[in-house]
C-alpha cells in the first residue's frame, strides 16, 4: 500500500514510489493522467492541494477500480 507521509524522501521520490507501485498494475500512466488531472482541478478551487494528494488519490481510485 503506499504511504502518503514519509519524511525521509522528497516530493518526486514519492510520487516516483506512488507511480511505481501503479506500474505493478501496469496502470502508471493512468494514474499519472488522473494525478495530475485532480492537481489541477484541485488547485484551481483550493490553492492548497499537494501534488503527493492528487498522486494518492489517483492512486487508490484506480486500483481500486481495477481490484
């Protein structure tokens, strides 16, 4: 399962973790396109959604969907 909080790496490292685990799946590039589909969107009404949020978030629609 992919952890949203580690301090220990940077923003691209765990977007890198996040992108990785989604390609297990072979579903990457979805979850990359949904990512930063939802950045964007999110931003756009709120200012304050991290790119780490949209890249989880992706991640759990998708899989979930594909599980």
């Amino acid at each position: 399962m992919v952890e949203k909080e580690n301090f220990n790496m940077s923003e691209e490292e765990q977007i890198e973790e996040i992108l990785e685990e989604a390609n297990a799946y072979n579903l990457r590039s979805e979850v990359k396109a949904v990512a930063e589909k939802i950045y964007k969107e999110k931003n756009t009404q709120f200012h304050v959604f991290s790119r780490i949020d949209a890249y989880v978030r992706a991640y759990h629609e998708i899989i979930n969907d594909y599980e």
